[in-house]
C-alpha cells in the first residue's frame, strides 16, 4: 500500500461508541493541560470509517477547545510505523525542557485518563473477544468483580430473622440495650 496524506475536517472523524475507556474528569484535565503547553503531539487511530481506535478522549478534547478545526490523516496498512516529528522540540536542547515535559505528559496523560468501562469489557468478552494477552486472569476478575451479582442462597430457618421480632438495639452513648417499639 501506498501512504496517502489527506486533510479532513474534526466533525468527519467519528467516536468509537463501544469505547472500553470512560475516560476521567482529571485526566480530561491533563489532556487538555497538556493540549494547550504543547499542542498536538500524539497521533490517534481511525478504521477505514473514520471512527476513532485510539484517541478518543484526545480527539474530544481537541473537538472542545478548538485549537484547529481541521485533522491530518495518513492512511497506512499498519506494516509501517507511523510517527510525528515535532520541528519545535529538542530532547538535547539543555535550554528547554518541553521536548522532556511533553513526553512526561503524554504518559502521565494516558496513565491518568484510563477508567475501564467494565460493562463494554464484559460485552465484548461475551462476543468472543480474546483479552487474556492484555489481561491477566486475576486482573479481568478484578475489573469484573464490581459486576458479578452477589450468589443469594438460600439459608435454613435458623438463619432467618423474625419479622414479628425486632432485634434490641444497644445505645452508643450509655450502653444501656432497648428493643425499639
């Protein structure tokens, strides 16, 4: 394939709906902190489509405080990797540090804005989409766990509160114990 560059406009790049990140309101913050010091700096991912893999939060970020309105886009077969030269940044320049602070900020940013939306995570594994390379098992239970319904059993009568009863109460000041009326 050969690589083609092409301009389209913010609003024709589509967001990924099943995005399995919910984002964080710090690290939207960080985004665009980071977004206004350094300007663009990462690339996103699109599918054939237009709809966004990779970037989603960066794209809504940059959609909301308008440092552009327009997009470039590189269409590539992913045998080749893609990177941005910034012509503005010098890691060796002992003078500025914002080539070192933009590459502290675009991994704090990723660190920080990553919240999994454990129902997407669990849709997509029930549609047979194969996690267990990014995810330990132990890991994905853990994810998981704030979803699994608790296991309701049922118990034998001993176990059983009296609804004709009401349990004595012990006051936390006195310690004096009463059965409320």
């Amino acid at each position: 394939m050969t690589e083609k560059i092409s301009k389209a406009n913010l609003s024709d790049i589509k967001f990924d709906k099943s995005n399995a990140n919910k984002g964080s309101e710090r690290g939207r913050y960080m985004i665009e902190s980071s977004m206004r010091e350094f300007g663009f700096a990462d690339a996103g991912t699109l599918d054939r489509n237009n709809v966004i893999i990779g970037g989603n939060k960066r794209t809504e970020v940059a959609g909301e405080i308008a440092l552009s309105d327009e997009a470039i886009i590189i269409d590539v077969d992913g045998t080749k990797p893609v990177y941005i030269r910034r012509n503005d940044l010098d890691l060796s320049d002992p003078e500025d540090d914002r080539a070192r602070k933009l590459a502290y900020a675009l991994n704090r940013t990723s660190e920080v804005s990553m919240t999994w939306n454990t129902e997407q995570l669990l849709a997509d594994m029930g549609a047979g989409l194969d996690l267990s390379g990014m995810f330990r098992e132990d890991e994905l239970d853990a994810l998981l766990a704030e979803l699994q319904v608790p296991d309701f059993q049922p118990v034998d009568a001993s176990e059983q509160p009296r609804l004709d009863q009401k349990k004595p109460i012990v006051c936390p000041h006195c310690g004096e114990e009463f059965t409320p009326e």
